[in-house]
C-alpha cells in the first residue's frame, strides 16, 4: 500500500460515520500514522479496522476501538493522562495529538515493548510522552494526579492504585472483566469511589 495517507483518510471517514466521532477524535486519528506502530511486515493491513499482533502476544487495537475509547474518555487539551498498557505506542500518541504529548504518561509491563514504544514515538515527534516499563496495576504515583486513565487491558477490576490517582470528577475506562468483557467508564466522586456505565461487550489481552 503505496498511499498511507489516503488509507488512513478513508478509514477515518468510515470511522467517523458509523461511530459519530467527536471532532478531536477525528482529528486524531487523522494525524498519527498507524503504520509507523505496526511491524514492517504487517503495515499492508495498518489501516484495515482490525487488531494487529505486534509480539510479545500484544496487539495494537483496531482502530474503532481507539476511536471509540478515545471519545469516552473525553479527554480536552492540558488533561493529564495515564495509560495503562502502552503495547506498540499508538493509542498513546492519539491521545498526545489531543492533549499535548508532555499531558500523557504510560506504562507498560513488557520492557521491550515499552523501549519500541518510547523510541517510535520520539521518532514521530512524540518525544514528551512519559513511557516507563512497570506494574500497570500500580499507576505511576510519582506523576499523579491524573484528569483521565484508561486500560488498553483487561483487569477483573479497575485497580485501586490507579482509580486513587485520578482527581475527583475525573474518567477512569477500561475493558474490565475475564472471560467475558465489557468496556466500563467510571466517574471519580469526591470520596474516592466510582459511578460506572457500562458501553458493551468488548476482547482485550488480559493486564499482566
């Protein structure tokens, strides 16, 4: 596929109309190539709406699914942002084109895997997302508190670690759940506990 450009604009455009995407998401997605995340032998099927296996028995998610997580999320510029579950680095850097690349920290379990990531997103000037390898179960304390976190992984349960770094009327969104999954937002109330709503049935790699 010669022309990534057009692939990515056209699958957009789909995206936009089957989901009704807000125009920040919209513009997201047009703005981080998803072939630069996926491995070169793989990259004919970057703008297919699948997921891609990118090794350590990871994937990148398929795109209507960080299209649709991204709107739930809501998230608006100069949010601070914690990802759990960096993968290959992409749902990261939409989530950078939105608030700003310094606003977004993730982790990820998998050293080599968190190494990629951070080097592929300095390559794509995403050089002031925060990337660090460690126990998504634990947040990153040291660079809380957080607007908005999310899951790119299954928990049975958001953890508490994370929800407690989030501010008080912040979102926290994840597929929670282990044979059956389903995607959840919670709201932060002021006493630390969540009100959640429950946006369908979903299939994630479980958090390690």
């Amino acid at each position: 596929m010669a022309d990534f450009a057009t692939a990515r604009r056209d699958l957009v455009d789909r995206l936009t109309r089957a989901e009704s995407l807000d125009e920040r998401t919209r513009a997201a997605l047009l703005a981080v190539p998803r072939h630069e995340f996926v491995p070169e032998g793989r990259r004919e099927a970057a703008y297919r709406d699948t997921p891609l296996p990118i090794g350590e028995g990871q994937t990148i998610s398929a795109p209507h699914m960080v299209a649709v997580m991204t709107d739930l999320l809501d998230p608006e510029p100069g949010h601070d942002v914690l990802e759990i579950g960096t993968g290959c680095g992409y749902h990261a850097a939409v989530t950078a084109e939105i608030v700003g690349p310094e606003h977004v920290s993730t982790v990820e379990y998998n050293d080599r895997l968190a190494r990629e990531a951070s080097e592929t997103l300095a390559d794509l000037a995403y050089e002031s997302v925060h990337v660090r390898a460690g126990d998504g179960r634990q947040g990153w304390p040291e660079r809380a508190p957080f607007d908005r976190a999310y899951l790119t992984c299954a928990a049975p349960e958001f953890p508490s670690a994370v929800v407690e770094q989030v501010r008080p009327g912040g979102i926290v969104l994840a597929p929670i759940g282990e044979n059956s999954q389903r995607l959840v937002r919670g709201t932060v109330q002021s006493d630390g506990s969540l009100v959640t709503e429950s946006h369908g049935g979903v299939r994630f790699v479980p958090l390690q």
